[in-house]
C-alpha cells in the first residue's frame, strides 16, 4: 500500500480529468446530482437546515433536491 498526500490525490485527479475530456462546470455537476427521489424525509429536513445556515451566513447554497 502506498500512502500519499491529499495534494498529490487532488493532483492526480485533476490530472485524469483532463485526460478524459471531464469538465467541472455547472451544468455536469448538475448532471450528476442525486435527484434525491429516495430521501427520506429526516435527510430532506437535513437538506433544508444546511440551506437555512448557508443563507443566514451570506453564502449561496448548495444546490440539492428535496
């Protein structure tokens, strides 16, 4: 096994994704969300406190279905 620093992981991800064409923008980050069809209804309360706390911080949420 061999042990490497999250920097280097971060690199090497970063790395692939360029290999294989990946584009972070929003719209594949999008694509790629959990519609949350199967939540159950403790995990959507989650959902809507984090985006409480977000908004009461003066930071955009976290774009998330429930």
């Amino acid at each position: 096994m061999t042990t490497i620093s999250m920097a280097k992981l971060r690199d090497h991800v970063e790395a692939r994704k360029r290999e294989i064409g990946w584009v972070d923008d929003d719209a594949a980050t999008d694509a790629l969300r959990n519609k949350g069809g199967n939540r159950t209804p403790e995990k959507r309360a989650a959902l809507a406190r984090i985006d409480a706390r977000a908004i009461a911080a003066g930071k955009k949420p976290t774009r998330s279905y429930y």
